[in-house]
C-alpha cells in the first residue's frame, strides 16, 4: 500500500485497524508516537527540533481546517524525507487547507478484510476451512476489521449459525461496542440518518433527502469515508449500490424507537417506485402495509427481481402477501424463486399444482418444470418433460424450452441436435423481442457450439449473451454465462483463466443467491486448482460443492465427485480415486448423464488396470459404448493402456491416434497431452517417443499444469533415450512431485510407468561408484584397480577423447610403451564388460575406442558431475534472464547433486584436479546464485545460509561477506550482522585488503513509493 517515506492521513470509523496499519508501517521504535493531548502542533514541532525522521500522530480529534492548517504548517517544517502519519476517526478536511502537497488519504477500502482474509482468521481461530461462512461474515461485516474479530469469536463459540446474518450477530459484545466506539461518536444527525435508513439499499443522497436529511449529500459523504455506508459487491456488470454495514444497519435500528416506521417505509416506497429497483419499492410497500402495490409490484417486476439476484426477498414477500392477493402469477413467481434458491422438491410440488402432470404442457410451464429434473441431475427426465411443452409461436417461454432442451441434449452428449435447438431458441427470442430470452438463447449456442468443438462460434455468442445480461442486470444469466465461459477455459487447459472465471462465477452466484450455481461454480474453481497442482484447496472446493449439490437434492453432486477422482488419479492416489469413480458410475448410470459417466467408466479402467486387466478392459469397453464422438477421448485412452498392457503395441498407437484427434476436434489440449503420453508409450522409435512427450510436456507447462508436466519430465529422465537436460529436468521433477505428495507412476507397475533410468550412471563427486540399474557394482567385479582408474579418467575428461599414449603414461608412468598398449586393451574390455555384462549393446555404446584414443559415451552414461555442471550452467542462465523463480528450483535440484568434491577419494591425482575445480567453482558460483535468488523470494535466512556455506569454502570471498551483512541487516538482525562484519574487517586486514566501512551497517532506506 505504501513503500517508502510520505505523507499520509488514514481516517476510519473506531475498529477499522488505523493503529495496526500504522504500527506495521512506522514501528514504535522506529517512529515518535503521539496518542492524545491538547496540543498536536507542539508534539510536532518538538519533534522538529529533535530532528525526528518518522512521525506519528494517532486519533487525532475532529479539527477545524483552521487548526488542521496549523497542524500541517508545522509539519512542514520537517525534513523532507520524514514519513509523517495522522489517523483519525473523523475526516479531516485537509484538502481545504491550501497545503495539500504530497498528503494522501487511505481509507476503510484499504484497511477492510477481504474474504480471504477473513476465511484465513477463520482457520487459525476456530479450525474451520470454510470459504462460504467466510463470504456470509464478509456480507454481514463488509470486512470492518474489528467486526471481523467479533464476528469470528461469535462462531467460534456458537458453530457456523452464529455467524450467517448480520442480524445474529449484533448482540452481546459487538452491539455494545457498536453503540459506544462507532455510533457514539457520530453527530445526532448521523445517528438519526443511520436508524432511519437501516438495511434499506440502495442508499443516496436523494433517498435520505426524502426521508427529511436536509444535510443528506454531506451525512452521507461522512458516512462513506469513515466506512459506515460502503459500496456493494464488486462484481462486474452489477452495481455497486451504497449500503450501511449490516451490522451497524441492524445496532442502529434497534437502537432507536420506531413509531414512524410505517410513514418512513411509505416515504421509501415512493421514492423507489420513481427511482428503482423495484426490489426495494416492492419490500418497502410490505413495511408500510400496503400489500396491493407490493404485489403489484411483483407482477409487474418479479421475473427482473429474481435476475437481479433477490431471490430471498420475492420468496419473502410472497409468502407475507395475505391469500387476497396471490394469483397463478405470483404462484408461478414464488415456484420460479424456490427452484432459483435451490428448493427443488417444494418447486415441483409447486409446478405440479400449476398443471405439470398433466400430459401437455404450455411452454412456460414445460421449460420451468423441466429445469427442476435438469438441476436435480436427471437428464431424461427433463427431456420427457421439455418433449410434453407446446413449442409453437415466437413466444419468449417457446424460446426458452428449446433453449433448455439444447442444455440437456448437451449432457446426454446429442451436440448436433443441441445445436439445432439452440438456433432455433435464438431464432424465436429475436422474434419474441425479449432480452432476457435472446441472451439465453444466445448462451444456448455458445454452449453447445463448444461441446461440438466450435470454439470460435461458441465465443462469440458468449459475446453477445454477455453484452444483453450486462445492459439488463441480469445476475442470474451473467452467473450462467460465467459459469460455462470457466467450463470452456478447463477444456482448452487455460487454467489459470478457468480459476479467475470460476471464482468471478462464485461472486456472481452468491449475489443471485443460486446455491445450484454457486456449486457449479465451486466445482469448477476446484478442477482448476486440481489441475494447477493446489490439490488440497482443490479438494475442499470439491468437497464443498458436494455439500451445496446435496443440500438441494442434486445428482448433480456426481460431476464435482468425478473432479475428486480424477484429481487422486493424477496424484496416483488409486484407491480413493476407484471409490469417487465407482460412485461416479452408480449415481449417473440411471440418468442419462453421459459427460460424467463416460469419463468415470475410463477412469475406473484406468485405476483397475495395475491389478485387474480383464475388469478394466470390460469398463472401458462399457465407456467407448456409451461416448459420443465429441466425449470418446477417455475411453479411448483406456482401451489403448490397456491394449499396451497385454503387448498390443500396434493397436495402443491406433487408439492414441484416435484418442488425439477426438481432442483435436474438440479443442481439448489436456485430452491430447494423455493421448501423446500413451502414444510415446507405445513407440518402439526412440526418437517419435521423445517427440511426442516433449510436446506432452509443452502443452501441460503452457497450461500451468506444474505436477503434470513435472510427471512428464520425470518419466522422459528415466527413459533409455535420455541426455544430461532429460536428467536434470526429471530431478526438478521429482522434487515437484515430491512437494506435491503425487507419483509419476499413475497406474502402479503398469506400462504406463514408462521405461527404467538410464543402466549406468557413475557418481564422482564423493566416492568413486558404478550403479548398474540402482545397484552399485562391487569392487570385486572390476578384477583390477586399473580398471576403475581408467573410467574415472575418462570421465574426468567428460566425454573428450583421450589419446591411448596419454592413458597408458597416466596409468603406468614407468612403463614399457609396447606392453602398455596390450594392458590398456584388456582395462577396456573389463570396463566394457562391467557396464554392459550382457553384452546387451554394441561395444561403443558406453566407451568409444579407435586406434588411437578412447572416449567415454556420456549420451548413454549417467554421470552426476555432469548433470551438476549441466544444472548449474541452466540456473545461471535463467539468472541472466532474471527468471529468478525457476533459477532457484534448477539450483536447488543441482545443491542436491553436490555430495562433496570430484574425485574426492583421488585427492592428489593429477588427471583429477581440473575437473574438480571445474566442479567446485561452479558449486561456489551455485551457493552464490542460490543467496540472490532466496532474497528475491523473499527468504532472507536461506541466503544467509547458502552465504556461510559459501564462506566456509572461501573466507576471504569479498562479495559473499558484503551479501551477508547486507542481507543480516535488512533482515533486523543487526547483532549478527555486526559480528559477520568483523569477521569481514579481520579477513580482509589478513591478506593485506582495505577493511570495509560501517556505513555497510546502516539499513537501506526505502525509495519514496511515487506519487
């Protein structure tokens, strides 16, 4: 918020967090603190006298702009590089001054919880991980600091209940202290205007005029800056009304008697009924008793009531109406709100009493009747009902059962018959001229356009039922259109687009106050966490979307338990992901639902198939019978992995093949990186196998799919094919996965394990060793020490060719040259055979020999020294390139890789020195980078750390004793940067060099943050 010495003034009602802020910015040790008194401007100017650089004056009382002109001279007589803060709980007018200057204002928009801040504070106090209780104590609150800590004690100590509404929790404490800190320090007039107004929303200028404010524009200006009256949501496309903080909306009523309540309500009525929304004027007329123009209102209105998200509030009226007034309309009315809110079994009692038993059915009554069964999961149901409505005429209600008919014909994977419906739901909408019809038909093609796979189509109806629902405010298609643009961006694996959509969807569904929504917007904010590697957020989304499924009596549940199955299964997590899968099949097997069932049917072959290859083979044949051609990627996926498994190589490709152009069609990059998986596991070409997992690997890093392009790297570092840059990204691989808690092996012994590491690899940095396919080769296979001497030389020279004169002279310095030659060909095919002990590759394949020299192969041998220098050469690469993020990691992974020096047990070998200071200086070069890298992550104790090490190696290294001191100070630990810094000095005077100079223990003052 504010990074370096300014001038700032932070107003805020009582419990905003003015003094926490301040003290995070101006520390009381570092700042001079005034915290009440009579004399502001002499606090000031002492401090002037006494040179003080940061000053604090807090809670300041209401000051005239004569006397905060006083204030503001003095204050300039501060250097210019002072930060100088005020806070007060009234505004404080110093704009009116003549001395603005360089004076900014931070208010209750900067110092309010956000929601996550409040689902954090939740966590840590009371042990409840839940997003949505957070986002009804944000409601209630609207993030006001102190409120917040009430607000979580109250549910702390009553359970989520005592937290749901504003008006649970202003009693006890948090009324009291509402009524003596925030309302007792207002003027009467605000304290009148609040009690008047209460929940009513919007609140303007012009609403309290009219409730008798005379002085409305400027209580309202002190209500909104010291946080009292604060905007809405900040959803886009919805507007942002201004409203009293629940609370303090629910203290400040029942704080103040009502006996002109009704006259107000009818005074508010009025002015809504001229002004908008009809909401309000229609809640109001029921307040003022004056039920014929409520329901007026909602005839007239409703349908734009229930899109604009009040759901509750048409259920409320209605069922406040005296029997009088209820007619089919507001019967109709009252159903269409309970199946919004998610009551679907009292909705379809109330469609049924409106005739929806009967065998045929008006449009209007078919479409609302068939969404109940389309919401409760059963696909064919809905069809049966939607197949019983009239469709005849250019009706909106015509428009609008072809448009739900194109929906459900979706699920059940008919996309060419969704898409004639759709066009012809938009065809009846335009003629009907009816927007909120046209902009769901419009939603209807785009929808089943991208299930077909016509992404560029499908964008642009979205454009077009996105344009109408934002000029007509309807948050309920707005929730709709989000909804499906989230689905989109998961098939097209933009994941990080698919998490913002998908969360812009949960704002948007708990305004409409849609639970059905707000769950298929929970699920699909989970499949993109799952999908970005955050697998245990991503399990409580899908665990709370299931509750919101199963509180309203949805299958649907079945779509966020698939999400929960897959997402085991990519960890390799099989059990779990068999259970979720199983599930998957019991509950959509009877409903139609073939976007669920086909995936869960393949993925169940896919978990089985490590153990049961006969089970798994009858899922997936089950799944290929019940996909469509625009769903049939999964399943064959399935067959291929379980054709590779039982040695049909040939027809695991053709499934691939199959596999990748079904996801081509449809856009779906993460079905294509599966498909070029199994087809790299069923090449027999070394070559189109590396091939097809790079571009696999391409396509999941694109997407920010971290753990399953780790995965990829992991299983292309084990293949026989793999060089040093395959090596090094697997170890980075298998640090991911690690970090993550998922396995590369996701079918369990299967072929999907892909091929071994690499036969050979030596290790020469400790120890001198030989694994063959992880074992280490024991001393008495080698027959002659000679032997050994002869591999570590050549790798020592990393795969340079080394004349046979020179290795002869390096392993027998006296000897005779003629009977040397023979010797050394008998050491090369010892080494030979120890490396290769079945003979199983050709004689060069591991060690290169011509007549006159020998070379060791290091494309087919692991060498660690060489993947170290490799991943050290990488890091410093991606330092240049200030990628700082992905430098620290490929470091990292190489820290892992240094045991000690090269050839440490050949300490005064003279082939092994130029290796092992080759090694050695790019390990200081590494512990040097890792310290800069760890600062830019903001980890001051690991660079100290890598710092010493560093130093341990070289005591007199002057850079590394500058980055520890500087790092040690702006870390606040000034006694051990004192004690490095003589460490430093006395190095230094050692071997002769200039000891440094102790300003090198003064902080670094921050750059003035700009204005």
């Amino acid at each position: 918020m504010v990074s370096g010495p300014s001038r700032r003034i932070v107003v805020g009602a009582a419990g905003y967090g003015k003094t926490t802020l301040l003290r995070g910015l101006c520390p009381p040790t570092r700042a001079r603190w005034w915290q009440g008194g009579d004399d502001p401007c002499g606090f000031v100017r002492r401090a002037v006298a006494d040179d003080v650089r940061c000053l604090v004056l807090d809670d300041l009382p209401q000051l005239s702009a004569p006397e905060l002109r006083e204030l503001l001279i003095a204050i300039e007589e501060l250097p210019d590089d002072a930060e100088v803060s005020l806070a007060s709980r009234r505004p404080l007018p110093w704009r009116r001054t003549g001395r603005p200057g360089r004076w900014t204002e931070l208010g209750p928009a900067e110092l309010s919880c956000s929601v996550d801040d409040i689902a954090a504070l939740l966590t840590e106090e009371t042990g409840l991980a839940d997003p949505d209780l957070a986002a009804l104590l944000h409601t209630a609150t609207c993030g006001w600091p102190t409120l917040v800590d009430f607000a979580v004690e109250a549910v702390g100590l009553g359970g989520p209940a005592a937290g749901e509404s504003a008006k649970a929790l202003a009693v006890g404490g948090l009324s009291e202290y509402v009524r003596t800190e925030v309302l007792g320090g207002l003027p009467d007039a605000a304290r009148r205007l609040l009690a008047d107004v209460g929940d009513r929303v919007p609140v303007t200028a012009g609403l309290c005029a009219a409730l008798g404010h005379d002085d409305a524009e400027e209580l309202v200006a002190l209500l909104r800056r010291t946080g009292l009256l604060v905007r809405g949501p900040a959803v886009p496309g919805l507007p942002d009304d201004d409203q009293i903080v629940p609370v303090i909306a629910q203290v400040a009523t029942t704080s103040a008697p009502d006996e002109a309540g009704p006259a107000r309500a009818r005074v508010a009525a009025a002015w809504y009924d001229r002004h908008g929304p009809p909401g309000a004027a229609a809640r109001e007329h029921v307040r003022a008793g004056d039920h014929a123009a409520a329901a007026r209102v909602l005839r007239e209105h409703g349908d734009r009531i229930i899109a604009a998200g009040q759901v509750a509030l048409v259920m409320d009226l209605c069922a406040g109406l005296p029997e009088s007034e209820h007619d089919l309309r507001l019967a109709l009315l009252r159903a269409d709100a309970l199946r919004t809110a998610g009551d679907l079994e009292t909705a379809a009692r109330a469609y049924d009493d409106l005739g929806a038993g009967r065998p045929e059915l008006d449009a209007g009554l078919a479409w609302r009747a068939g969404r109940v069964a389309y919401q409760r999961g059963d696909v064919r149901g809905a069809l049966d009902v939607f197949a019983r409505g009239d469709e005849r005429g250019d009706t909106a209600d015509a428009a609008l059962l072809a448009v739900w008919r194109a929906h459900a014909l979706v699920v059940a994977g008919d996309t060419d018959g969704a898409v004639v419906q759709a066009r012809a739901a938009v065809h009846r909408a335009v003629r009907s001229g009816d927007d909120g019809a046209m902009a769901t038909a419009y939603l209807s093609v785009a929808v089943s356009l991208g299930a077909a796979g016509d992404t560029t189509g499908s964008e642009e109806h979205f454009a077009l039922a996105l344009s109408v629902a934002h000029r007509t405010g309807d948050v309920m298609l707005l929730t709709r259109i989000h909804t499906n643009r989230a689905f989109q961006h998961l098939q097209v694996a933009r994941y990080a687009a698919a998490l913002e959509s998908a969360r812009l969807c949960a704002a948007y569904a708990r305004a409409a106050g849609s639970p059905s929504l707000q769950a298929i917007a929970t699920s699909n904010e989970a499949d993109a966490l799952a999908m970005l590697g955050s697998y245990e957020e991503a399990v409580r989304r899908y665990r709370a979307a299931i509750g919101h499924y199963q509180r309203f009596g949805s299958r649907r549940f079945a779509g966020a338990v698939l999400g929960l199955a897959e997402l085991f299964r990519r960890r390799g997590w099989r059990e779990q992901a068999r259970a979720g899968y199983e599930q998957v099949v019991q509950v959509a097997s009877g409903t139609g639902n073939a976007h669920v069932l086909v995936p869960a049917l393949a993925g169940l072959a896919m978990v089985l198939l490590g153990d049961d290859v006969k089970t798994a083979a009858g899922h997936a044949d089950a799944a290929v019978g019940q996909a469509g051609p625009e769903n049939a990627g999964p399943a064959l996926l399935a067959q291929g992995w379980i054709a590779l498994s039982q040695g049909e190589a040939g027809r695991a490709a053709d499934l691939s093949a199959e596999a990748a152009r079904v996801a081509r069609g449809q856009g779906d990059r993460a079905g294509l990186a599966d498909a070029l998986e199994l087809r790299a596991a069923a090449e027999d070409d070394p070559g189109r196998a590396a091939a097809a997992l790079r571009e696999a690997r391409a396509i999941w890093t694109e997407a920010g799919a971290e753990v399953e392009s780790a995965r990829i790297a992991v299983l292309m570092s084990r293949a026989s094919w793999a060089g040093p840059d395959e090596r090094a990204a697997g170890l980075l691989g298998e640090q991911r996965l690690a970090v993550a808690d998922a396995l590369a092996d996701r079918i369990g012994g299967g072929p999907g394990a892909a091929a071994d590491r690499p036969p050979v690899v030596v290790r020469a940095l400790g120890r001198f060793e030989v694994e063959l396919a992880g074992q280490v080769v024991p001393a008495s296979s080698w027959q002659s020490r000679k032997a050994r001497d002869l591999l570590r030389i050549l790798v020592g020279r990393r795969g340079r060719p080394v004349p046979r004169s020179e290795l002869s002279e390096l392993l027998w310095p006296d000897g005779d040259a003629q009977r040397t030659g023979h010797r050394l060909s008998v050491l090369l095919n010892i080494v030979r055979g120890v490396l290769d002990p079945g003979k199983a590759h050709p004689a060069d394949h591991y060690l290169a020999a011509d007549q006159g020299s020998i070379a060791l192969n290091t494309a087919t041998t692991g060498v660690d020294v060489e993947d170290f220098l490799e991943q050290v050469a990488r890091g410093r690469r991606l330092v240049e390139q200030e990628a700082l993020p992905q430098a620290r990691l490929v470091l990292l992974a190489a820290d892992q890789l240094y045991r000690a020096d090269a050839f440490e047990d050949e300490p005064y070998a003279e082939w092994a020195g130029p290796l092992r200071e080759e090694a050695r200086a790019a390990y200081l070069a590494m512990l040097r980078m890792l310290a800069h890298t760890s600062r830019a992550a903001s980890q001051p104790g690991a660079a100290v750390g890598y710092l010493l090490r560093l130093l341990e190696r070289d005591p007199y290294d002057e850079r590394a004793y500058r980055s520890l001191v500087r790092t040690l100070v702006a870390g606040g630990q000034h006694g051990e940067a004192r004690r490095a810094f003589d460490r430093y000095a006395e190095a230094m005077r050692s071997i002769g060099v200039r000891p440094p100079d102790r300003d090198l223990l003064v902080p670094v003052r921050r750059a003035a943050a700009p204005r």
